[in-house]
C-alpha cells in the first residue's frame, strides 16, 4: 500500500478556504487539469455522492465523493481511469483544520499499483509524482 500526505497552510480561516477546494470543478480546473461534475452530491452539490470527472494531459479520473463534512474534511475514490491503470485506489481525503485565524489543509491518498514483480517500485514512482501534483494543486489555489 502506498500512502501520500501532503500540507499546506492558507492565511485565511476555515469557512473560505474550505469553500474553495470542496469547489472540485473550480478547483480541479486550470493549470492542465480540466474537472467537470457528472453527478450532483445528494444535500450539497460537492458533497456526499458527487462525481467528478478530471482530465488531466494523458489521464482521466472519475471520482467519487463519499464522505463530507463542512468545514472539517471530504473523501473520496477513484472509481475509474482512462486509459486504464493497474491502479487499485482505496481512498483519498483533504481535512481542514483551523490553527489562530489560519487553515491547515492535510491531502491524504492510499492506493497500490497490482503490477506483478515491478509493482512496488512504480507504486514508489508514482507516489512522489502524486505528492508533487497535490502540492502543486494546492499552491495552485486561489483562496
């Protein structure tokens, strides 16, 4: 199992910055990425039972939200790749905590790569490039 954490923290408090990255088309868009929603959460747009579709230059993912909270976190799996992958996903999730006037956001994914034999060291590969892209994502932010 291959697991990525990364962290960033925003000069603003909880409420804007939450509302911000639980936007996923607006925040999943721009800088090569490209997300559009093709189901609606079932009390809030982004939450609960959303999927987003997000295009990135050589890669499709589906995701879906399954569990989110306001202002504190939201989770969510990647139920599909185009092209398909040897990606088994078993969770991603961003929590949200505010520290004096300020947001920390922590991104969380855990996946494994079913390749046999070189598995492992592409799993590696593939989670320092994630971890890159989460952070440039969350650099990418406008809060």
């Amino acid at each position: 199992m291959n697991k990525i954490h990364v962290t960033k923290t925003y000069n603003q408090g909880i409420e804007k910055v939450f509302k911000t990255i639980s936007d996923h088309s607006r925040f999943l868009s721009g800088g090569g990425l490209q997300c559009e929603m093709i189901k609606l959460g079932n009390d809030n747009p982004n939450g609960e039972g959303a999927i987003r579709r997000i295009v990135a230059p050589k890669l499709t993912f589906e995701e879906r939200i399954f569990d989110f909270q306001v202002n504190k976190y939201f989770a969510y799996q990647i139920i599909k790749t185009v092209p398909k992958h040897p990606l088994v996903h078993k969770k991603g999730w961003l929590d949200f905590t505010e520290i004096d006037g300020k947001t920390r956001v922590d991104w969380y994914s855990e996946f494994t790569i079913t390749t046999p034999v070189v598995g492992g060291l592409v799993g590696w590969f593939v989670k320092r490039q994630m971890a890159k892209a989460f952070l440039k994502r969350l650099d990418y932010a406008v809060v």
